[in-house]
C-alpha cells in the first residue's frame, strides 16, 4: 500500500466518522403536544385543540388535527397480544367492533403516515402478509387554551384502514373563515384502547403527597406545631 492510498483511506474514515456523528447529534428531536400549533385561521371553541402522536417502528410523527371522532372505543373488543397474533387477531370475528377511529388534518408532509397509508392500500389484498408500516401506536392529546393536556388516548397495534383527500370549501367557517382547505381524512382500527384522566391523576398525586405516614413520624420535623417529642 503507497502513501496516496493511505491518505484516500484515512479521509475516508474521517468522513464516515463524522456522517455517522452527524446523525446522532442532529437527529429527529423528540416532540409533545403543546409545541405542535394549529394554523391560525382556524377557530377552535374554548381554544380546545387536538393532536396526534404517531409511533412507527422506524420513527415518530407528531401532527396538528383539526378533527377527532370515536367510531369505536368504548365497550370494544381488547387483544392481548401476548395471547394472540396480530394476523389471529385481525381474522376473528366478534359481536362487538374493534377501538376505531377517524381524523381529518390540513394536507402536509407527513412522510410516516403517508407510507403506513400507502401500504395498507398496496397490501389490502393480503391480509396476512406483514410488512414494518402495518402496526403503530397513537395517541391523541386534547390539549386546552393553556397548553395543558386535559385528555388523552392511547390506541395500540393500530392500522390504516381509509384514506382520502378532500377541498373543504368557506362555507364552514370554523374552518377557514375564507377561502379553500385540502384536507385529508384517515381511518384507523386498532388492537387495543385506553383512555387517561391526566387532570385526576395530578390530582392523586398531590392528595399522595400531603399524606404523612407511619414511618414519617419518627421525623419531628414534620410534626405540626404544639407537639412534643417525649423522652
């Protein structure tokens, strides 16, 4: 090996060390509810907002909606997967529908859900077969005037299972006030369904911590005023 290679292989190296440093120092940032916003033409009542947190298994998605509707969640059918397949899942048939629903957001880049999207549509034909865009977690954050997560669902081993793109035009002013919205409107199914009281959990929390316990009171620090500790 003569002095040139040995410098074409060294840079090489260099250049390799620093794509790959690149990657984990400007990677994609991690991402909650209250630093996605709305566009603001639109008019929310009370300010109430809603946001979804897309979960894939080569990254996350956190998008703005402008519309959230349960088709199915209460009283439906939960899949433990540790018991069942997901495939076994899918194919049983039971008297009550699965946790479903549906969202609508304004036409942006959304490179994650547009693939798990295009997927379900290339493989509808072929249920069993599995591929990495199939399942993803979501969660949807309604979220009020303050920035504060009020309500939460979490959906589980969810899939597309509609997609469509539309014009919502100005005569529905909670929308646009004026002229024309490109909107796309999603359908999901999933495995399993869960809803959370953040407000009532805070609450718990801090009832939890104003409890003193036997053992707290071997600390006379915390003993109100008026008691003694008695030798």
């Amino acid at each position: 090996m003569n002095y040139k290679n040995t410098i074409t292989i060294t840079s090489l190296s260099v250049i390799a060390v620093f794509v790959i440093a690149s990657l984990t120092i400007f990677g994609i940032p991690e991402t909650d509810a209250v630093q996605v916003t709305q566009p603001a033409k639109f008019v929310f009542v009370e300010n109430v907002t809603s946001t979804a947190s897309f979960q894939f298994r080569g990254g996350n998605e956190v998008i703005a909606i402008q519309q959230f509707i349960q088709t199915g969640g209460f009283s439906t059918t939960t899949f433990d997967s540790a018991d069942k397949s997901k495939s076994q899942s899918d194919a049983q048939v039971t008297l009550r529908t699965k946790p479903s629903f549906t969202l609508e957001k304004i036409a942006s880049a959304t490179p994650y859900l547009y693939q798990a999207a295009d997927d379900a549509q290339k493989y509808q034909l072929n249920a069993g077969f599995e591929y990495p865009t199939k399942y993803f977690d979501v969660r949807i954050f309604l979220t009020d005037a303050h920035g504060d997560d009020f309500r939460t669902f979490d959906y589980t081993d969810c899939r597309v299972t509609g997609y469509n793109v539309t014009t919502r035009s100005d005569n529905e002013e909670g929308y646009t006030g004026k002229g024309f919205a490109i909107v796309e409107q999603y359908s999901f199914e999933c495995n399993g369904y869960t809803p959370n009281n953040p407000v009532m959990d805070a609450m718990q929390v801090k009832e939890t911590a104003k409890t003193i316990g036997t053992s707290d009171l071997k600390s006379t620090d915390r003993w109100k005023p008026g008691f003694t500790n008695q030798k």
